[in-house]
C-alpha cells in the first residue's frame, strides 16, 4: 500500500449486506476493492438472494453460516441487520479490517480527487497513536505534520492503534430527533485531519465507516445492547455506539489507541426520521445510563487481554445496569457468550467457516 509496509493479503473487507443488489455500491468501489479479499454477510432477514458482479475476490455468508458457526451455544448472540456484519469480524482471518455501510460510496477531497478509504484507515492503523498527550497539530504522524514544541519527547514514540474512525460527507450521523428537526442539513465540510481521541474521553463510534486490529479491538466490536425494536437504518440501532464504548475504555486501560477523522466517504440518503422516532427513542432514553457507566468502569490490572476487559465489563454491566432494564441483561449475556465464541471461532490462525458460495 502506498504509505505502509502492509500487504494487502493482510486486509479483510467486510460489508453487511442489508439490501440485496450490491451492484451499484461494489462496482463504485471496485478501484479500491479489487485488491482485496471481502467478505459479504448476507442479512438473515434479507430473503432475496443477492446481486454481486463479477471481479472481486470475496466470500459470501448467509444465514445457514450464521446457524452452522454459531450454532446452539448461544440464543441471546443477533446478527441480524447491521449486526450482521460482525460475523465477518469473527470469522475474517487478517490482520486488519475495513468495514463500510452499503449505503456508502467513495468521496471526494477538497481538490476533488477520489479518496482512497482503505489506504488512508491502514496508514492511520500502522503508524502509531498518541493518546496520553494531545498533538495541536492533530496527528503527528500524518504527512506534513509532527509533534509541537513541548511535547515529551518520552511520549513521541505513541502506541500502537487499535481503531479508525472515519467520517464521511452529506448524511450526517444524527440521531433520529435531531435528523427530524434539521431534515435538510448535511455535513459538507470535509476536514483534512487525523486525530488520536485523547486516553479517558468517550466518543459515539459509529460502524458506518472504520477499520480496526482484529486481534487488538475485534473481541470488543460485538453488538451487545440491541433496542426492543431496533430497524434497518442507523437512526434505529445502538449496537455500533455501544461496542464502541467497550472498545475505547478497554483501549485506554491497555494502552492502545483510537484515531478519528480521515478517511471520509459518501454517505446516501436513506429512511425516514420522523417514521424512526419511536424506535431510536429507547436508545435515546438508555445512553443517559450508559454513558455515565462507561466513564465509571475501572478494569482491573488482572485483565491484561481485551478478552479479558470484556468479561469484566460484562460482570460490571450485571452488577449495576441490569436491574435497570432488561435490555441490559441481555447485553451482557450476548457479550459473555460472544467472547465464548470468539476464543472458539474468532481467534484461531487457520481459514474460518466455509462459506455458502465465493
């Protein structure tokens, strides 16, 4: 790849395919994806067989896979929807991981060149992050940057990051009573910066757009928290912001990194907010709880794998958030037999599931 010293052997793309035709969305990314080996997971609510043109190197998962890998060991693990896509994650077998909504194209940059999404999210996983310490130039490790004058030399070396958060233009990523009350706003600014979210602060990660270590946050990026009545479009779900909030406290307590900002793509409209109102309004109501949780969870110095923090997290999740709504008592019973099944399926070193037809 152009900046690092990664191969793209050691790349996975996964797409969660909640609609069928992935024609338009494979072909606008083909420059970029050829390259690579993607793997597909099908809905398992998506009935019509999918549409994928010739010319990639992929993998497809459906249903049966799901039932076949997963199996009776677990009713509380869902993949449906978009929490389909993190079956890729456990049975990808590569290094790193670029996973991107299809509802999602490549975007341009300020001079109107296409951005390369894939380049951009390995460069900002291979090159370190510096969390203990804010760089007032954002990323020091980006191209034309460095570190300012009076930051520790001790801490220049940074750490190594676990996840990339990406932005992306035109749909912006409200949550369905904002999006109701603003129906015509989109983000059209496109900011040309990289930036580590600084060690103790929390962010909303959203799945529409990252990439990640598998080894480092893979065991982490599990939907766990899943509404009552969650849908088919972002407004409706809090899977991806909760997994992002067990992945960031457990990268603060074992010293890894999160990177936010560049790689940027276009993000199509989609759904009805107002006609999402009722079902996002859970999630609404619940992140009053949750965030003050995670900013309260201290992990202990015996969970020295991220295998290990969720477990922990599971156990506190139980012990302080449970009794306040089922909801989350099938959270950490999802995330226990996740972490199950990740140290059964996820972590092995040889090929994964064999897949339905690639």
């Amino acid at each position: 790849m152009s900046q690092t010293n990664i191969g793209d052997d050691e790349v996975d793309i996964v797409i969660g395919a909640l609609h069928a035709d992935l024609t338009s969305f494979l072909n606008e990314w083909r420059p970029l994806f050829s390259r690579f080996h993607l793997i597909i997971v099908k809905d398992p609510d998506l009935k019509e067989e999918l549409k994928i043109p010739e010319g990639f190197n992929l993998h497809v998962y459906t249903k049966s896979d799901i039932d076949r890998v997963v199996g009776l060991s677990s009713t509380a693990i869902n993949f449906s929807g978009y929490s389909c896509r993190y079956f890729g994650y456990l049975v990808s077998r590569k290094k790193y991981i670029f996973s991107v909504d299809d509802d999602c194209i490549p975007a341009k940059d300020n001079k109107g060149l296409s951005v390369d999404a894939v380049d951009q999210h390995i460069t900002n996983l291979a090159t370190p992050a510096t969390p203990f310490f804010f760089n007032t130039l954002y990323d020091p490790f980006c191209k034309g940057a460095d570190f300012v004058r009076g930051y520790p030399f001790s801490l220049r070396s940074g750490v190594t990051c676990a996840l990339s958060c990406g932005l992306w233009l035109n749909l912006a990523d409200h949550d369905a009573p904002t999006q109701a009350l603003k129906p015509g706003h989109r983000n059209s600014r496109y900011v040309d910066a990289v930036l580590t979210v600084p060690a103790g602060a929390l962010m909303p990660v959203s799945g529409v757009n990252i990439a990640f270590n598998r080894e480092l946050a893979g065991p982490a990026l599990f939907p766990g928290l899943r509404l009552a009545a969650e849908g088919k479009l972002r407004w409706e779900t809090v899977e991806d912001i909760w997994c992002g909030l067990c992945v960031k406290v457990i990268c603060d307590h074992l010293g890894h990194g999160v990177k936010t900002g560049l790689p940027y793509v276009w993000r199509n409209d989609r759904g009805n907010a107002i006609e999402s109102l009722k079902k996002e309004w859970e999630g609404v109501k619940l992140m009053e709880e949750v965030v003050p949780f995670f900013q309260s969870v201290r992990l202990s110095q015996a969970a020295v794998t991220t295998e290990d923090c969720m477990l922990e997290i599971v156990a506190l999740v139980k012990e302080r958030l449970a009794a306040l709504d089922p909801v989350f008592a099938r959270a950490a019973q999802a995330m226990a037999d996740w972490i199950k099944l990740w140290k059964a399926v996820g972590s092995g070193s040889g090929s994964g599931s064999s897949p339905s037809n690639g």
